[in-house]
C-alpha cells in the first residue's frame, strides 16, 4: 500500500477508532481486576486467581502501549513479568494491581471529561 495523505488519514482513523474502543473496554477490564484482586485478598484459589491477574495483565500490556498508553502498558508489563517470575510480594501484586486499577480509572475519567 503506498503512503500517500488519503492512506495515511484512512489509517489513523481506524487507529483512532480502535483506540476508542479500548477505552470503552476499560471499564470491563477494571471490574475484571477488582473481582481478581478481591478473590486473591480473601486467599481463594490463589494460584488460580494469580494465573488469571497474570493473563489479564499480559493482554493489557499488549495492547495498551499499541493505543498509545505506555504507562498502563508498562505497569501491567511489570505485574505479568514479576508474577511470571515470582519476584513479587503478595502485598506487591495487591498494591501493583491497585495502582494499575487507578491509573485506567484516571484514563476513563479523563476520556469522559474530553468527549
């Protein structure tokens, strides 16, 4: 495909509405977390529960960095590596998890505020 101007727009359009629905799918993502972060503060089926904060986490940092959110991207990189290698605390993944959690509510909040 060649790059002219026409392509270039046609692109960051559909970039941008992908985008978009990223942050539409914040709100999903963040109820997902808390219930995680719940079960893994009453101590139920943790290895479980940590496999799936871990997952979680993984395609967050996927994706979030690709839209254009580096610092999500890099905190949920920081929680799937340190779960993955087990260098994290139990009070790290639940402050870490916490931070991640605000750090999206502050996103949709400041979506909200600019739409």
């Amino acid at each position: 495909m060649t790059q002219t101007p026409e392509n270039i727009q046609i692109y960051e359009r559909k970039l941008q509405i992908l985008r978009q629905k990223f942050i539409e799918g914040l709100h999903t993502r963040i109820l997902t977390l808390e219930q995680y972060a719940i079960e893994f503060r009453t101590g139920e089926n943790n290895h479980e529960v940590l496999d799936a904060i871990r997952r979680e986490c993984h395609k967050l940092a996927g994706v979030a960095a690709s839209f254009g959110f580096p610092d999500i991207g890099s905190r949920a990189s920081e929680i799937d590596t340190a779960i993955t290698s087990g260098t994290m605390t139990r009070d790290g993944v639940s402050e870490s998890l916490e931070d991640l959690m605000n750090e999206m509510e502050d996103l949709l909040d400041n979506a909200q505020t600019n739409s």
